[in-house]
C-alpha cells in the first residue's frame, strides 16, 4: 500500500528494526493509558503491543478515543496471563523503573543509553520494554527477568510520568538511536525461555547436592542466576554446552551413590536478599 505523503516538518520513514521491538504493560489499570500507549507507539514507528492481566480495553471508547490513529495498534494488541507468556520469544528484555533498586538487579542507566544497548540487538533478533502499573511499577522479581534496567532522568522532586508519556519517551529514543548507521550483533542468541529453563536447571542442580540458598528458600537464587546469566548475552551454543555439563554432573550424582553433603559439610553458602 502506498504510504500517504506528510506534511510534517521532519518526518522519517520507520526504520526496519523497530518491527522487532516489543512494548509490554505488566498490569495496566486505565484503558485509557492503554489506548495513549498505542498511539504513542505508533507516532515512532512501534507496533508490537503486549498486555499483562489488562482491563477491558479494545472496545472501551476512552481507549479508542486516546489511540486516535493507533487503532490498529489496539486491535493487534495480545493480552496474555503471565510475564512468561510476554517475554519468552524474546532475545533481550529491558525493565523501566523511576526508583532506586539494591541487590540483584543490573546497573541502571538512562532510556538514552539502553537505547543504544537494544538497537544492535534488533537487527536480527527480537527486544522488549518492560513498564509497570502506573501506582507502583515493576516489582524487583519482575526486574529481574531483566538484562537492562533503564530510567528516565526528570528533575528533583517532580511526580513520575504517566504510564503513556514513560512510553513515548523511550519509544523516541529507540526511534532516534535507529536512524543513523546501526551495529549489529552478529550472534545466534538464545531467547528469554531457553535462558529461564538453563537457570532453572542450574538453580535444581545446585540444591540437588546440598545448595543452601538464603533463608532456604528455593527461589532465592534464581534472582542472583538471572543476572548472571542475563549479563553474559548467551547464545544458543552457549546454552547447549551448559546443558552438556549439567547433564554430564546429574549422571555423575546419579551413578555414584553418594548421599548429598550435611548441612555442614560444606558450610552453606548464604546469600544477601534480593533487596
């Protein structure tokens, strides 16, 4: 279809790798805010919208009011049940947050800085942007699914932004950093699933010969692996050879028949909280 000529002072055509780019809303409470994100999704270009547990929202007249000219933004929107659902095919998942975190989260930087992280990502391979509820945001675990944490610099002691306005800020920025000369990330990266079922599988291992994590609570150290594992941008191959080495450990358990150590045999090994 040809693409209607405009009349605005500087407009650009979209460039090709924020198709791969993916706006998820974790709990949005407005549909109005659902309606405001479409269409500043698709003032830079970006398409791709996934919605966590939302309201009713594709035929609330606010919504469709505030997506004058997204419509079909709204109407392509997936809703699903779960973070999983959102993230899983994905190759890099970056986290918004307006508050200082501690613990087992990456260091943050600016929307102007990630943005320079995901552009070479989206060549060839697919990227969200995480945004939480608009009365509290995202949770710590939820950031940890994370390997960027991104923030919006505003000036000391204003109000956060609204939900809508967060995401036309980052949308612009990735839509700037996309229009000069682009890197690449030339590798076969493995996605947000195979990642989550690698830590999972380390996190079982590690308890199967008598990992104590902090305050014995099984899921404590998933948080601690994501980083670990978020940071190094694994690819597939990576993934498989772990997979080899931990398969080649549960053999070695397996057949030898020794009991896991006590608890004191090593000493457990306590980890801080996720904060």
């Amino acid at each position: 279809m040809r693409r209607k000529s405009s009349n605005r002072a500087l407009a650009r055509r979209p460039p090709a790798n924020l198709n791969n780019v993916r706006i998820i809303l974790i709990d949005p409470q407005f549909p109005g805010n659902i309606g405001s994100t479409c269409r500043a999704m698709k003032t830079m270009g970006l398409t791709d919208l996934v919605l966590v547990r939302p309201p009713a929202y594709r035929d609330v007249a606010e919504a469709r009011s505030l997506a004058h000219g997204a419509l079909d933004v709204l109407e392509a929107a997936r809703a699903v049940e779960t973070l999983e659902e959102a993230i899983g095919d994905l190759h890099l998942l970056v986290g918004t947050t307006n508050r200082k975190r501690i613990g087992v989260l990456p260091d943050m930087m600016t929307v102007a800085e990630a943005a320079e992280e995901i552009v070479p990502v989206t060549q060839d391979h697919k990227a969200g942007i995480l945004f939480g509820r608009e009365d509290r945001g995202l949770s710590t675990e939820e950031l940890t699914h994370c390997q960027v944490i991104a923030t919006i610099p505003v000036a000391e002691g204003m109000p956060s932004l609204n939900l809508s306005h967060a995401v036309q800020v980052v949308a612009y920025e990735l839509f700037r950093a996309s229009l000069g000369p682009l890197a690449r990330r030339c590798a076969d990266l493995a996605d947000l699933s195979e990642q989550e079922a690698l830590i999972r599988r380390v996190n079982d291992l590690l308890l199967a010969v008598g990992f104590r994590p902090f305050r014995d609570d099984p899921e404590s150290f998933v948080l601690t692996l994501r980083r670990v594992f978020g940071r190094a941008g694994m690819e597939r191959r990576d993934v498989r050879a772990l997979h080899k080495l931990i398969s080649t450990l549960q053999h070695r358990l397996a057949t030898c028949g020794e009991a896991p150590p006590e608890q004191n045999d090593p000493p457990a090994l306590l980890l801080p909280p996720a904060g």
